[in-house]
C-alpha cells in the first residue's frame, strides 16, 4: 500500500476481489456518513485493508475500523 507499509500478498489479492464491489455500494451513499469496517479471522485481516483503502481511494475522512481475532495484515 503506497506510502502505508508492507502488506501480506494472500491478504491483498483477497481485498483485491472484492474491493470494486464494496466501492460500488459506498460511492452511492454521502460522501460524509460514517462508516464502520468490522471483521474477524480473515474478514478482519480484509477489513484493515479495506479502511485504508476507502479512507484514501474514495477520500473518506469517517472510516472506523473494528476486528476480532485477526492476523496481522502486514
């Protein structure tokens, strides 16, 4: 992740598939509603990911992460 740090390649191909699915839905909610990235094992592993990305790539400043029992994602 540029300017982030490393990240586990198993973890980014699973954000990667359905990263564009998860944009699709946010892109048509206000671009100021808060939003809450929840996961546990794997889903939490995704979900660290997925805050980074929504906060920087759709230029969210609402991102709230939460996760249970993950891995290190990086």
């Amino acid at each position: 992740v540029p300017g982030f740090g490393f990240v586990h390649l198993g973890f980014e191909q699973m954000w990667r598939r359905i990263r564009e699915s998860v944009f699709e839905v946010l892109r048509t909610q206000p671009s100021d509603r808060q939003i809450t990235m929840l996961g546990h094992s794997l889903g939490g592993a995704m979900a660290t990911l997925g805050a980074v990305s929504v906060s920087r790539n759709l230029n969210r400043s609402k991102v709230d992460l939460c996760t249970f029992g993950g891995p290190r994602a990086g």
